[in-house]
C-alpha cells in the first residue's frame, strides 16, 4: 500500500510505500531532499507535519499533526500511515537546478517601440548556472523588490540571457527597472524558478504553447529547446495581443516555423486594426478552433493570471484534463 505525500511549500506529490520512510521514498524518485547522517541524529531532515500521520522508526511511535511533536518531524524516520501533507524547505524536484544568486552585466538593449525592450545580460564567467528553458528569474532592485522575469533563450556557452521587459509609465517599480536596465549596469539575480518546462523531453505528444503579451519570453526558450535538441514533436504555437504592435518577435516566430517542418505559429490580435489581415478574438479561441482534440497534448499558458485561469476553464469545459495544462500562475497565484 502507497500514501500520498504533499511536499510543502513546493507542491511536490510523493508515492511513499508503506515501507518505506520518505526520505528513502524521496530518493527512489529522484527528489532532492535534505538529510546528513539518515539515522535521526542530525536533525537536517526535520521538518513539519501539517496534516495525516506518521509512524517513526527506532523510536517506534506515532505522530499525528496538530500534536506538540508534530512541528519538529524526522522525515529519514518517518513511515506514512496515511496521506500526509509536510513542510520542508530545501526540497528539489527530479533534475531541478539549485538556486543561485548571481551579478550579470547588461551588455544591450534593443527597444521595440512599444514600450517594449529585448534585455541582454552576461553572467559571471566561473559561475556555473543552470536552468531548464521556460524557467524565470528574478531581479533583485533591493531586499523587498524583487521583478520576476521569463528567460527568453536556451542555456549557452556565451552565458548570455535574454530577457523581454515591458515597461509602463505609471508604474514606479517599473522606472526602477528601466534605470536598472542601462548598458554597462550591473543587476543582481536569483535563479532559476518555476517549474513550467518540459518535463519528459522524449515525448511524442503534440505540444501548444499559448502566449499572452510578453508571455512570450517563455514560449521562446522552449519552442528553442524543442528545435535545438530536435524533440519528436509537434509545436504549436499561439501568441495572442492586444494590438499588432505588440508582436515583436513576429518575424522571429515566422522564420523558425518555415524552417521548421514541425513547428506552428499563429498570432491573434485582440483589438486589431483595420490594416490586420491575420487572426483575431482571444488567442485560445483561435488554438481551439484550428484543433480537432487535445486529449493527448501538453498545453503550457504564459500570461496574467486572468488570462491564464480563463484560458484553463475553456481547456477544462473542451475535455482536457487539468494534468495535460501547465503554468507558472499555477504556482504563485493558486485559485
């Protein structure tokens, strides 16, 4: 018999067989998870348990949460009894990268006219970095600002990120960032976050990627991942705006589906004008006019959580199931 075991804060979900302690679940699965000497003396395994029960070895007792113990929780020793859900810092998905802070130059910065601005940075030489494409970063302005930003690119020898900011005039936060973005400046970063990327990149499934604005960035590094590492798969790719000027990378997203066979790109221009001969209405309408079933493809949204959460109802009331849907929102604005 197996329990579930949800990993907080993480939302990391954990089959632990009744035999099995979870950290040796952990480690079965490929979860990274903190311990030292896995015998319940270091104490760098412990953490909460916030709901279910556990059963403890070599102690040979049981804790329940809510009880006085179940705060400070020895997880090398802990055996589920029932579904649990525990909180525990430090915990890796399989083939996570550890986070890293890191002083990148800003080396360019290419406008386009919208407000919006490619932001090209350099990482320190020396300093390993990874991130799976289609993760984000954050730029540090101070201790209480920090500005989450998609990668635009794949990882590279020239340790070069792209970034797509969009800039507005109203907003404080945003001056901040277009000072911080001058070439020649130094801004520090944390990275990598998210954990919107492909996950089986053997797949076959035909993957959507639906984009809203500068939601974009996302859709880029991994529609890039797809072409560089010639995944057997079909991509499609949807980016909806507000008004045609918002397409900036259109040429781009052009050129890498005429040159590739099984790459699909479509634009759709919500408030178009008069001069726009392309598709128009809600960028999702569109994906799910020009498809006949979803019910074996991954579909990955990169927008607001308005965007996001409106787009998934439609997906949820078309068939597709809520497994098949990924996104960044889901993470840091549940519903």
């Amino acid at each position: 018999m197996s329990y579930l075991v949800t990993i907080l804060p993480r939302r990391l979900f954990l089959n632990v067989e009744d035999h099995e302690t979870i950290l040796e679940a952990a480690q079965t699965h490929g979860v990274t998870f903190p311990y030292g000497c896995d015998a319940g003396a270091c104490y760098v395994c412990a953490g909460a348990l916030e709901s279910g029960s556990v059963h403890l070895r070599i102690e040979e007792r049981n804790i329940t949460a809510g009880e006085e113990d179940a705060d400070d929780v020895l997880f090398c020793l802990a055996q589920p009894t029932s579904d649990c859900r525990i909180i525990m810092e430090g915990v890796l998905a399989p083939g996570e990268y550890p986070m890293i802070n890191a002083s990148c130059q800003v080396t360019q910065v290419t406008p386009f006219g919208n407000d919006t601005v490619e932001v090209t940075l350099r990482l320190p030489a020396g300093k390993k970095v990874e991130f799976h494409p289609g993760q984000y970063l954050q730029v540090i302005l101070d201790k209480d600002t920090h500005c989450a930003f998609s990668i635009g690119n794949i990882p590279n020898q020239e340790r070069i990120i792209q970034l797509y900011v969009g800039f507005s005039d109203k907003d404080e936060t945003s001056h901040r960032l277009r000072e911080a973005f001058t070439v020649g400046n130094v801004v520090n970063i944390d990275l990598p976050h998210g954990r919107c990327y492909l996950q089986d990149t053997k797949s076959t499934q035909p993957l959507y990627l639906i984009a809203g604005s500068t939601g974009i960035s996302q859709i880029k590094s991994i529609a890039e991942q797809c072409i560089a590492d010639q995944l057997p798969r079909d991509v499609h790719i949807y980016w909806g705006v507000p008004a045609a000027n918002g397409l900036f990378l259109d040429r781009y997203f052009q050129r890498i589906a005429n040159d590739n066979d099984h790459v699909h790109y479509t634009a759709v221009v919500s408030e178009p004008d008069d001069e726009w001969q392309g598709r128009t209405g809600f960028v999702h309408k569109a994906m799910l006019e020009d498809t006949t079933g979803l019910e074996n493809a991954e579909i990955i949204l990169c927008g607001s959580p308005g965007m996001t959460y409106a787009v998934l109802d439609d997906l949820l009331a078309q068939g597709v199931k809520e497994e098949q849907v990924q996104s960044d929102v889901f993470e840091y604005a549940p519903r």
